[in-house]
C-alpha cells in the first residue's frame, strides 16, 4: 500500500491499494475510487451507549472499508476539512479532540472516551480514544505541530488547538485556571499536561469562540 498526502493548507490522501488490500475511513471522507474498489460499511461498535457516545462525541457510527477486488494496483482518495497529521500506532492508545479521526490503514479501534480533565482543562467531556496497529489519518488546520514530552516536562496549550494526546493518560492532563489567561485572550483555563508523551496540536484552532 502506498499512501501520499496532496496539497498544501488543504490536503488529500491518495491510496494506492494493491490486488487484495484494504482502507478504513470516516463515512462521508471519500473524493473518488477507480473501478475496482469495493466499499462495506460496518457498524463502528454496538449498544444504546455507544451510539449516544458516537453522536456526542463526533465521531461516526460506521467506518467504510474499501478493497482492491481486481488483480491491478487501484487507487482511492480521501479528503479532510483542513489538512491531516499521519500518526503510527502500534498498539498505543491515542486521545483526540472530537471528530477529528479521517481513515486508516489498517481498523482501529474508535471509541468515546469520558475525560473530567478534558471537561475542565476546556477539551470537552467526550473526547475520541483511538487503539490498534495501524497508521492513523486525523484532521489538522494547517501543518501540525508535534511536541515530544520527556519525563516530568510540562507545557500549557489552548485547548482548541490540540488535535491528540499519544501515551498520555488522564493523571497527565490538568487544567490551569487562570483570570490572566482570559485576559490574554485564551479562555479562562488552559491544558496543562506533562511527559512522558507526545502532543499534536493544530497551529489554528478548531473551533473560533463567539465574540
């Protein structure tokens, strides 16, 4: 499988599927498929809670799989909102703002996760919890930025500009209240969250505050 990202502020993804390999994406993110991809849509999980966790949450009830059903190299292509931040799992856990999931080279594991430190540090109360092996494909507003937090190092984000948090867990994640923050234009509380781990964050924000 060859995957290569397109463009500039806002990207694409083209697949290139060899005879017998298959995609995993968001319902709704495909531009176009050559003949000879078929597409299976499969329920992203079961039960009452996790459709209404889904819908808060962001994120798809389903995930379409696409494969090369022929004998010849097919390609397919994927678009974002904004741009997209490439993410290797190996069988890491990876917490993300809502919705920001696209596709994947192999399924992952998309869930709801109930975050209080993401309630308060202004993240949200349902965030997107991503698990599995796979090269994972998430919405960024322009090119990303990636912090890699050794032991004990800390730094403070505006929490709409986080895009995912990689092996980092809730006891990592702390809000900073702060009257100065709101001054500054940021919000009255910022995310402090501290290594070891690493931090994708998106250089606009996702969501623009009511004025």
């Amino acid at each position: 499988m060859n995957c290569k990202l397109v463009g500039q502020f806002v990207q694409h993804l083209e697949v290139t599927l060899l005879p017998g390999e298959d995609f995993f994406a968001e319902k709704g993110s495909v531009i176009y498929l050559e003949a000879g991809i078929e597409k299976e849509l499969s329920f992203n999980g079961s039960g009452i809670g996790r459709i209404l966790g889904a819908k808060l949450s962001g994120e798809s009830l389903f995930i379409l799989r696409m494969y090369n059903n022929t004998n010849i190299p097919r390609k397919l292509v994927i678009g974002s909102r904004y741009g997209l931040l490439h993410v290797k799992l190996n069988g890491e856990t990876m917490i993300c703002h809502r919705g920001v999931y696209v596709g994947s080279n192999n399924k992952v594991n998309v869930t709801t996760k109930l975050s209080i430190a993401g309630l308060t540090g202004g993240m949200g109360l349902l965030l997107q919890k991503i698990q599995g092996n796979s090269t994972v494909f998430l919405d960024t507003k322009g090119s990303p930025i990636t912090i890699n937090l050794q032991y004990g190092e800390t730094i403070e984000v505006d929490e709409d500009h986080i895009i995912a948090l990689l092996n980092i867990n809730e006891s990592q994640m702390q809000s900073n209240w702060s009257l100065g923050n709101l001054l500054g234009g940021e919000g009255l509380s910022m995310m402090r969250v501290t290594g070891p781990g690493t931090v994708y964050l998106s250089p606009s924000k996702f969501y623009t505050p009511t004025q």
